[in-house]
C-alpha cells in the first residue's frame, strides 16, 4: 500500500513539534539536575551582543541612506540583465547589442541624474 | 521555447505600434537632461517643452489614428490595438498635458523641486496608454504598477505639507492593497485556466485570448476558483476607479493630493480602470452571469454613497473626490449597459471625455484659486469670486454645470447616452436610482455656483481674501480654459465628429 502523498507533511510536523520539545526538555532536566538557582545582577542582565543598549530605539535615520540603497539597486538590476546577455552575446544580432545598449543608457540618465542632484555627496 | 521562436518573436515586435508610447518616455528623459544642461533661469522653459511635445505627440497620434497595426495584436500577444485603446490613448494624453498645464500654475506657488513632476506624469500616462491596450496580464499589471507608483510619488509631492504626506501614506496602503487583491485574481485565473485537469486548459493562461476560450468551454464560467479569480480582478480594478465598496480612500487622497495630481487620479486614473475594465468585460463575457449583478449592484450605491456623502462636504478637493465616486457609478451603468447594448461603449466614452473636460475646467479654476496651503481649498475662499474674477467664475460655471448634467452642456448628453443605453438594456431599477443620485449632486454643484456668484466674503473668507494676492490668469492657462468651457458647450449642442469618433450609434 502506498502511503498518502501529503503522509510526509505529517511526518515533518511530527518531527517539528518535537524536536523543540525534547531541546527544551533535556534543558531543563539539566538545570534541575546540576543547576542550583543563584540570580544576580550580572547575571540577570539583558544581554545583546554583548553590548549594553543605550538610548531610545525610536531615533530619526538618515533617509539619504535609502537613496545610496536605490543607486546601488541601479548597478543590481544591470548587472542581472547583463550577466545573460554577456553569455549569450556570440549568438545574439545586432538589435540585441543596440536594444542592451539603450537599457544601459536609461540606467546611466538615472544615475547622471542623480549625481547632478547631488544625491552622491553625503552631508 | 526555442532559439527559432523567440528570435521570430524579436523580429516581429513592431515597435512602431507603440511609437506614441516610445515617444512620451523619450520626452520624460528629455526633460530630466535638459535640467542638467540649461542654466538655473531658463528652466522655466521646461514644462513649455513637455507641453509642446506632448501636444505634437496628440497631433501625430490623430493623423495616424487609423495605424496600420489596428485590430491586430502585437509585442507576442502582449498588446492589442483596437479602436477603444486608440480613443483611450488620445484621452490620456489629453490629460497628461493638461495635468502638464494645471501644473505650471500650482508648483510656482510651493517649495518644491519642479521637473520631476513633468517627468512622472509623462511616465505615468505612456503607461496609462499601454494599459489601455494590454491583451495579456503580465503586461496589465506591469502598466497598472507603473501608473500607481508614479501617483505615490505624485500624491505626496508636496513633501512639506501633513496633509500631502497622509495622503501619500493612505494611497500606498489602499494600493498595496487592491494590486495584492488584484494579483491573487490574476493568479488564481491562471492556475485554473492552466490546469490540464480542466477541459479546454490552455497554455497560456495570462493571455487573454487564452484565457477567454478557457472561460468559455463548458462550465468553466462557473468554476468557483474561476469565478473567484473574476470577482477578485474586478475588486483590484474597483479600487481604481474607486467604486463602492472600495471608494474610501478617495477623499482623503483627493484633498491631500497637490491639485493637478488629484485632477489627474480623477480624470487619468478613473478612465484607466475604466478602459481595463471594458477589456475584461469582453474577456470575462462567460462570467457575466456573475459580472452583471455584482456591477449593477455596485453601480447603485456608487452613485447613491457619492452623491450623499458629497452634500456635507466643504472642502472643494473633497466634495469632487466624492461626486468623482459617483461618476464613476453613472460609468458604471454604462458598463452594465454594454453587456446586451453595444452603443453603451461610445457612450461611456462620450462620459470621459465630457467629464475630462469639465473636470479640467474646475480644477483649472481651482488651481487658481487655492493659496499657499493647497489642502485648503473651502467652499468658503470661493465667496464673491464673480466678482472679483468673472472669467473664472464663468468657466467654473460651465464646469460646473457640465458636471451635474445640466441641458445643453456636454455633461448632458454623456448622462442621457448612458440613460438611453441602460433603458434600452433594460437596467430599469438602476436608471431610477441614477435619476435621484443626479437630482440630488444638482444640490452641492449648485451649492458651489452660489456661493461663487451670491455670497459675499464673509469675515474669515475677508482675511483669506486679503491674505491672498490678487488671482492672475496666466496666457496659457486662459487659452486653455476657454478651450475647455467651448468644448463643453459646443459638444452639449453638436456631438457630430466625436460622437461618431467614439462609434455611437
């Protein structure tokens, strides 16, 4: 007889469901077992990469970083239609080298444009 | 697919079919570059560049009216031209270049950088244009999510005003919305047209020819799956053209958004859901079992929630925002209408084009008359405007009137094509419920009239008077104006070359 073909989704939630069970469990039967309870300051401490939090978490960003994030996008997406057309490129017309050429100079108007907005100077 | 197919595929993109498209994007990237290369003092010379090549764009675009690629589809099935795309194209560009015009009166009057703001309409209303042709879902979206992004950057243009910034916020939740309702459609259409289970299965589901045949064997219509995809496609779409129950964004936007951008999501983006929605209509055809009702319901408490709820408004940007949701309701009837009646199609699109140019006509006066804070624009500030500026108070008159239908202007005759359609379609309750939504919008255009021609400014309207500087009516934007109240007048009178333009019959 075959199993059911969704058979393995319950397999995995069987196995997702306790495989943290168990984790905490022995955990816990290790502090019960060989851990005696001694609460302190240090030890009570929020810990977060090793570095105590200062301040508020609610501070203004800089939002002139999203605009290097969109620049950087510009190169991305380049870069994700050129590494085909670089692969393929012996077997490709004419056309494609003009059409690859018109694509790469709209990316370029943009970042032109944006240098001469002065969106590249960080202040 | 092959090498073969898809160089045929390369070989056969006719990229002179889309040549108006091609050329409103070269246009945008034009203006962008002459910012960089002209000295600071003669960039106002800008938007007279965008206006004059949108306008030499319009002129080409009516010679060329009847292409040689009418009829035929193109870009591998991705578009498809017809006569309604080649009206609707003429349409958006007629907005877009008097969204330009509207423009260069409303930036001067705020801190903001000016170009940009060129550009994005040209880029929002080349897309418009596509949209408007597209034959395959892929294409539609890609052309819907380029017109909505351009609005979010256009609705919250004036970056230092709260309101315009709300409003952008409020329109790019609401859009994220409708496009994810949209695209769960879409994707649920494609997965049962694509389902070879089914009968008639297709391999391209996303196409519409495709999908349309899959619609239309058997009892695929009445799919559930299917008919969900339908119902959720045409909710995406009632967001846009902000029908009941989806219109709860539109005062908010509408008031917040800098003047020409709220008359171009009026005009431009109403007639954009309403161009798709005509396109689908004919695809979902096997589904207007479902179609029928579900619109004709949603025609009558457009109407009725527009018109209602734009009695108590104040805020001019506000009360056209709500009567627009009627608009769109009276539309909507008509697109019920064309289901059994073919002339309601022309007559949806004489609407457009009467409300464009009575639309266009208000918000021109607007433009004027809206200070340096441009999300408060009060019935109010209106106060002895005849007096103070006839020509104006004339143009929003007519304007006004063409709005709320009254005999002989253009608003008129759309509303009586469209009446005429529904009668002959035998939509009887829903024409009842339209001849009250119009009685009742008579109240607040009228409310608009009166306190333009017969109130004096009262105290507070005296400070706002005096705080103001004196309205001037630019060459341009008077040209413009007049044109726009002539059309509107001579169109109630003589349809004669539009009307047969827009194939009544």
């Amino acid at each position: 007889m075959h199993p059911h073909p969704y058979a393995f989704l319950a397999l995995f939630l069987a196995v997702a469901v306790a495989f943290p069970v168990i984790m905490l469990g022995v955990a816990r039967l290790w502090v019960v077992c060989f851990q005696p309870q001694r609460p302190g300051p240090m030890k009570n401490a929020t810990y977060e990469c090793g570095l105590e939090s200062t301040g508020d978490s609610w501070i203004q960003f800089k939002a002139h970083y999203y605009l290097y994030a969109i620049l950087f996008l510009i190169f991305d997406v380049e870069l994700l239609f050129l590494l085909p057309f670089a692969v393929a490129f012996t077997g490709l017309p004419t056309g494609a080298l003009v059409a690859m050429l018109v694509f790469v100079l709209l990316l370029v108007e943009g970042l032109v444009w944006a240098w001469h907005r002065g969106h590249l100077e960080w202040q | 697919m092959t090498t073969d197919l898809l160089q045929q595929a390369a070989a056969s993109n006719q990229w002179a079919a889309i040549f108006p498209e091609l050329s409103l994007g070269c246009l945008a990237l034009l203006l962008l570059g002459l910012e960089m290369v002209l000295p600071k003092d003669n960039q106002r010379q800008i938007p007279l560049v965008a206006l004059v090549g949108q306008a030499g764009i319009l002129v080409g675009l009516l010679i060329n009216f009847y292409t040689a690629t009418l009829d035929t589809e193109t870009f591998n099935s991705l578009l498809r031209h017809t006569h309604q795309g080649q009206v609707m194209r003429v349409f958006f560009l007629v907005a877009s270049l008097l969204v330009t015009m509207l423009g260069m009166i409303s930036l001067p009057k705020q801190k903001v950088p000016r170009v940009e703001f060129y550009h994005i309409v040209l880029v929002i209303s080349a897309a418009m244009m596509l949209l408007a042709q597209s034959n395959h879902f892929v294409m539609l979206f890609v052309a819907l999510e380029t017109v909505t992004v351009g609005f979010y950057i256009l609705v919250s243009y004036f970056r230092t005003s709260p309101f315009s910034l709300e409003a952008g916020l409020k329109y790019l939740v609401m859009g994220a919305l409708s496009s994810g309702l949209l695209l769960f459609g879409i994707a649920l259409l494609y997965g049962v047209a694509g389902n070879p289970a089914l009968p008639g299965h297709t391999a391209e589901p996303m196409g519409f020819s495709g999908l349309h045949s899959f619609l239309a064997t058997g009892a695929n219509a009445h799919h559930f799956l299917a008919a969900s995809g339908v119902l959720l496609v045409l909710a995406g779409i009632a967001f846009k053209i902000g029908a009941f129950p989806f219109q709860i964004w539109i005062p908010d936007v509408y008031q917040g958004a800098p003047t020409p951008v709220t008359a171009f999501l009026a005009v431009g983006s109403k007639a954009a859901g309403f161009a798709v929605l005509f396109n689908l209509l004919q695809v979902f055809s096997p589904c207007s079992w479902l179609l029928v009702p579900v619109i004709t319901v949603m025609a009558a408490a457009t109407i009725l929630f527009g018109n209602f709820a734009a009695l108590t408004q104040h805020n001019v940007k506000r009360l056209l925002g709500l009567s627009g949701v009627s608009h769109a309701g009276f539309l909507l009837l008509g697109v019920v209408a064309s289901v059994t009646v073919p002339m309601a199609v022309g007559a949806v699109h004489f609407y457009l084009f009467a409300y464009l140019l009575a639309s266009f006509a208000v918000f021109g006066v607007m433009a004027h008359v809206a200070g340096a804070n441009d999300a408060d624009q009060e019935l109010d500030h209106y106060a002895g405007l005849a007096k103070t500026n006839p020509f104006l108070a004339a143009v929003l008159v007519i304007g006004l009137g063409s709005l709320a239908g009254i005999p002989p202007l253009a608003g008129f005759m759309g509303k009586l094509f469209i009446f005429v359609a529904a009668f002959k379609a035998g939509h009887y309750g829903l024409l009842g419920v339209a001849i009250v939504g119009v009685v009742v919008s008579i109240y607040y255009y009228f409310g608009w009239i009166k306190a333009a021609f017969f109130e004096t400014p009262t105290a507070s309207g005296d400070e706002c008077q005096a705080s103001r500087p004196q309205i001037s009516v630019g060459l341009v934007a008077r040209v413009v104006l007049t044109l726009l109240a002539m059309a509107t007048v001579v169109l109630g009178f003589y349809q004669g070359p539009l009307g047969v333009w827009v194939a009544l019959r």
